[in-house]
C-alpha cells in the first residue's frame, strides 16, 4: 500500500509531482500513479506542496500541516536588511518565563527549516529549569579550564620542538586567547555561557548519519534567533 494517495476524480494531470519526486510518483499511461513506501518516501511532502488542486494525501504526513498560501508574502529588500541588523543579541535577557505557547511557536518554526537531502534528523531538547541551566554552565566551565590547561601544555610541547612559526602554534595560541578569555569572565562573576536566559535550546543529531547533522542544527538554530 503507497503512503501517498492520488484522488483521481481531482488529479488535473499536470504533472508537478511527478518532476518533484521521481522517486515515488510516475506517469503511465496517461494517469499519474504513486508508489511511495518506507524505502524510498523521504516524507518531505514536496509532492503535497506542488499539487496546484489537493489531489495528493501523504498517510503519515499531518496533513493539516499544508496550508494553502492565497497571498504570497512580500518583503522589500530594505526591510529584510532591517530585520537581519535587528537580530543581534546584546545578551540582556528577560527573567520572565517563557510560555508553553511561545516555545511551542518556536519548535514549529525549528521544524519548517531545511536538512541537507531533506533527512529531517533534527532533534530538540529544550531546558527552562535555572537549576539545569546552571548546572550546564558549570559544567561547561570546567570543561573549558580542563582545555585551557591541554591548551598550554601543547604550546609548551610546541615551543619546546622549535614549532613557533607552524599553524599548529599559531591555531593553538588563538584558542588558548578564547578560552581565557571566557575563564577570567567566570572569575570577575560574569555567567559567560548562557547570560541568564530563561530557556535553552539544545539542537542536536547522529552524527554518524548520512546528510549534513551538524548543518543542519545550526541552520535550526539559525532559524529561531
């Protein structure tokens, strides 16, 4: 049975879905026919997306999901500019929690932004406890005091080998600045890791996976700042 389903009585035979998944959809015979399964449906829901006529349903897409777009939006190149300088943090969060509502819009938003071959592996983990939140800042700065000391024990392995011209050095001695540089804002009382934000969002995939993982939860991430 073909998770995807045509509804002939609608099918105007125009061929969109067939140019946007060659994988799952053919045309025979005059008559456009899908055998989508497991194997070979990536359920990206292109198929649904392009049928200028809702002829096409997906068994385990959610349907409601594809809403029908009457007025494309339009935004003037100016405008766009506009929003891209305004999305700068400055790290001054709210202490307010954040609503069931809110994070729910925004784990949405996470959901429409593209993976690379489509492989839609992205997952979130989203922490609004302080207790968790500082915890995980603890932890981080220790890890990075743990760094910053592997850091310079390799510089003085470096230096020792004559190696103070390599990239290896030079690479080396930038991270030991940046990591420092994190370490003496702990010490002057400073929270230099998540500055007091209510909620954290933590995007993570298999990084064994083929595809772009790593990519692709920055680009959700990218998405929701």
């Amino acid at each position: 049975m073909s998770l995807v389903s045509i509804d002939q009585s609608k099918c105007i035979q125009c061929g969109e879905c067939v140019t946007a998944c060659l994988g799952c959809i053919t045309e025979r015979e005059g008559k456009i026919i899908a055998e989508a399964d497991e194997k070979n449906c990536f359920l990206c829901g292109h198929c649904i997306a392009v049928c200028p006529v809702g002829a096409i349903t997906h068994k385990t897409l959610n349907m409601e999901a594809f809403k029908e777009i009457s007025q494309p939006t339009t935004i003037k190149a100016s405008d766009f500019f506009q929003f891209l300088l305004e999305r700068r943090s400055h790290r001054s969060f709210s202490k307010e929690k954040i609503s069931r509502e809110h994070l729910d819009l925004l784990v949405e938003a996470c959901r429409h932004s593209p993976t690379g071959s489509n492989r839609q592996k992205t997952h979130l983990l989203i922490v609004q406890d302080p207790a968790r939140i500082a915890k995980l800042a603890e932890l981080t700065i220790d890890y990075l005091r743990h760094l910053h000391r592997l850091i310079q024990k390799k510089l003085e392995k470096l230096t020792s080998a004559g190696k103070q011209d390599s990239e290896d050095y030079r690479f080396s001695v930038e991270a030991l600045e940046n990591c420092g540089g994190v370490l003496r804002r702990k010490d002057m009382g400073v929270e230099p890791i998540f500055f007091g934000a209510p909620a954290l969002m933590i995007f993570h995939s298999d990084s064994k996976r083929l595809g772009t993982p790593k990519d692709d939860c920055v680009i959700a991430a990218h998405t929701v700042t």
